[in-house]
C-alpha cells in the first residue's frame, strides 16, 4: 500500500516512522463503526515536506476586511 503524508504529499517509505489517523467513515445501524485512516510523518521529521510553524508564529491571515463586520455590526 503507498501512504501518502496528509501534511506535505509526499510519499511515506516503508519502514518510515508514520503517525496514523483514524476517522469515523460512518456509524452503522447495528452501532459498529466503518473507519478510514490517514497517515502523517511524525512532528518534526526531516522527510516531511510540510511548512512547520514556530509556537509564536501564527498563520498569515492577511488584511481585515472591513466589510466582513463582526456580529450585529456588519455592513
């Protein structure tokens, strides 16, 4: 099977160290579950391709938008 990392796309080796998610496909009417799993590279490794950002460092969300308002003070 060829896992894909769901951070950077790139491809996981085999043998390489991979953290796996598991999502609820769906829950079925006898109470059992269908799961599907996604992979990663662990935090930090060196093979993954992804953008890591600093703990002080926060997304860049670009401009405001006065437009956007924010609850009952929108235009």
């Amino acid at each position: 099977m060829i896992m894909i990392c769901e951070r950077c796309y790139g491809r996981i080796s085999d043998g390489e160290e991979v953290v796996r998610l598991a999502h609820i496909a769906e829950a079925l009417p006898d109470g059992s579950m269908t799961w599907w799993y996604s992979y990663t590279h662990p935090a930090g490794a060196a093979t993954c391709g992804a953008t890591v950002l600093s703990g002080k460092e926060g997304p860049d969300t670009g401009e405001w938008n006065p437009a956007r308002g924010i609850g009952g003070g929108r235009a």
